[in-house]
C-alpha cells in the first residue's frame, strides 16, 4: 500500500485535513518521543528505507531531510521503484512530545503537505497522534491517503514496540 501514490486512478480530491490516532504503545511518552524528535533518522523506525537530513542544525527549526523508500518494479517492470520526499522542519518542541515539518519537494504525487506529530501519554504507555493537511494530485482521495498513514504509523508503532520491548 505504501505505493499507491504512484499507481492510484481515482476522482479528484480537494484539499484536506485529518488526523490518525495510533494503537496504544507499550512504551512510556518520555521513551518514544526521542524517535520521532530524532528527524534525521526517520528510516530507524519508519518503512522509509532511506532517511538523512541535507542541511540545517539536528532537531532545530529549518532542518531538511531527504527520506525514501525502494520497492519492487510495477506490473512485471525490470527498474525498482524510488519514492521520495524532502522535508523541512518548521517546530519541535521536545517539553510537548510535538513537531511540524512541511514537504519541500517529492515526486509522490503530493502538491502540499503540513504533518504534525506528537507523542501523548495513554496510561501507563503513549500513542502517537499524526495531524495533516495535504493536497494530492487528481487521482488520490481522502480515503486513500489515510489508509497509508494509517499503514505507515502502524509501522511505527511495531517498531517501537520492538525497540523498547527489552526495556520496557
């Protein structure tokens, strides 16, 4: 699913807002909050398989990163698949468990992107809130878009989890 971007055909979709609650992580907020305000190394916990920050100073405002992810070629193709985007970071706030970035450039079908992530205690665990407003090109929906995020914070979750399973 992480691919639908490239290959969707669907009516257009205006652009949007959303917000997705992860499942609870058996992990405190304290713990997890280091993973996500580490935005260089996005590809540690993420299923982006390639993540490092191009210029500015780590987890300060202005930081840009370059994140990726390399899968299969489409419809029997011979050339893998490289999907990519650039961010920069607008917040952090590390007191809050929050931080904002914008999408620079990609060549994901996206023409705006503004992500907001924050890290919230749930009882004796956290779970992850992701806040977006993003406009897609033409063939993608609402519904498509959040089916992905969706997939993609599950990842997350499942990383953390495992990360701190030995800890926790």
């Amino acid at each position: 699913m992480f691919f639908f971007l490239l290959f969707a055909k669907t009516p257009k979709a205006a652009p949007f807002n959303d917000s997705i609650l992860s499942d609870k992580i058996n992990a405190t907020a304290d713990k997890v909050w280091p993973l996500l305000e580490d935005f260089c190394n996005f590809y540690k916990y993420s299923p982006f398989n390639i993540s490092f920050c191009t210029k500015g100073v780590p987890n300060r405002p202005g930081l840009v990163r370059f994140i990726a992810i390399t899968g299969p070629p489409p419809l029997g193709g011979n050339s893998t698949v490289v999907l990519w985007e650039e961010h920069k970071l607008l917040t952090i706030d590390s007191r809050k468990r929050k931080l904002k970035y914008k999408l620079v450039d990609n060549n994901r079908l996206i023409r705006f992107y503004l992500p907001t992530f924050e890290v919230l205690r749930k009882g004796n665990g956290c779970q992850v809130r992701w806040a977006y407003r993003i406009d897609p090109v033409d063939e993608i929906t609402p519904q498509d878009i959040r089916e992905n995020f969706t997939e993609i914070l599950a990842y997350i979750v499942a990383s953390a989890e495992r990360i701190f399973a030995s800890t926790y």
